[in-house]
C-alpha cells in the first residue's frame, strides 16, 4: 500500500459511491465514531468487529468515497471525517445518519 | 402477488433496510419522482429504465423498506411516498438524498 493514499477531491464526490460506503453498517459505525469524537482516529483504535484485513478495506471505501482523509503520524494511519467536504456537497446526509435515533434503528 | 400488500409499521422502519432500498439508483428515482410531484404515481406511469418485472421488484424493496405504500385504484397499482412517517423516524435523509444538488451528483 503506497505511503499517502489518494483521496477524491469534493468536485469528484458521487452520491452513489457515498451511498454504497455508508450502507454498510460497519463503514457507517466508523463514521459515527469519528462523527461522535470529532477527532482523528488511528485505525487500530476504532470499537469495530472485524479483523484488520476486513478494516483496511472499510477505510479504502471510506476513503475513495471522500467520506474520510488518511494520513501518517510514524507508523500510526489516522482518520479525519471530511465533515465540512461532505455536507458543502450532500447537506444534511451525515447530519441524517448520525443523529442518535438514527443509530438505534 | 397478493392484492393488498403489507406494509411495515413506523416503529418497525430500521435504518439498515432503508439505505439497502434507496442505495439502488432506479429506487432512488422512484422515491425522488414521488417526492417531486407530491402525487400517487401508478407503477406503470415512473421514468425508470427497466422491465416490468425488474420494477416490480424495485417497489416490494421499497414498500418493504416503508417507503412507499401501494394500494389499488381499479386495475392500476398505485404508489404513495410515506413522507411524512419516513421523516419522523429519520428526519433529514429523505430531504438529504432529494435536492436538486444530491440527485445531480
């Protein structure tokens, strides 16, 4: 895996490849958790039940959906949500998901 | 196919089901065409590219889902978007996914 993944630039963000990141429970459990704690997140430290190999590939659909930014700090790779990016563009799609009774349905 | 179909009830409406329904782009415009006349649509009557068949699959995802509801006029299978009851369980993604901005993406 290169060192600095790509990332889509808000111009490129389809609401097809967002909905298919976000249908998948897990991938929406990360952005909650980024969401909840409103900082970055190593990918080891998220609350999620799944090996690492199944994580690495959320966070690779995460990522080029532009839901979220990777980036290094030493040998951990941290996740930043791409809030402001994602609502400029689909206002009110995170906000949806993310509400509490959301979530507990 | 029966004649009156079920429908679930608002406490059963579950978030995952919801976005499995409207991650498919021809059950998007069916929601979005009903949500932009306001009006009942017969199933014969939607701007969808697919067979009768395929588009009568589309509707029992959607009606399973609770976000449409179907009764009879006649001959004619009618559709209805369960706006308001969609809105209540979760506020802002039916807007979210229906501006002229999201659908354009």
């Amino acid at each position: 895996m290169e060192r600095t993944p790509s990332h889509p630039q808000v111009s490129q963000f389809n609401l097809q490849q967002v909905l298919e990141a976000l249908v998948d429970p897990v991938r929406r459990s990360i952005v909650a958790q980024l969401d909840a704690t409103g900082e970055d997140i190593a990918c080891g430290a998220f609350d999620i039940a799944v090996s690492k190999s199944t994580a690495t590939h959320h966070f690779k659909v995460l990522r080029e959906a532009g839901l979220i930014r990777q980036h290094y700090v030493g040998t951990s790779r941290m996740n930043t949500l791409r809030r402001t990016e994602m609502d400029e563009v689909f206002p009110g799609l995170l906000d949806a998901l993310t509400t509490p009774q959301a979530q507990g349905r």
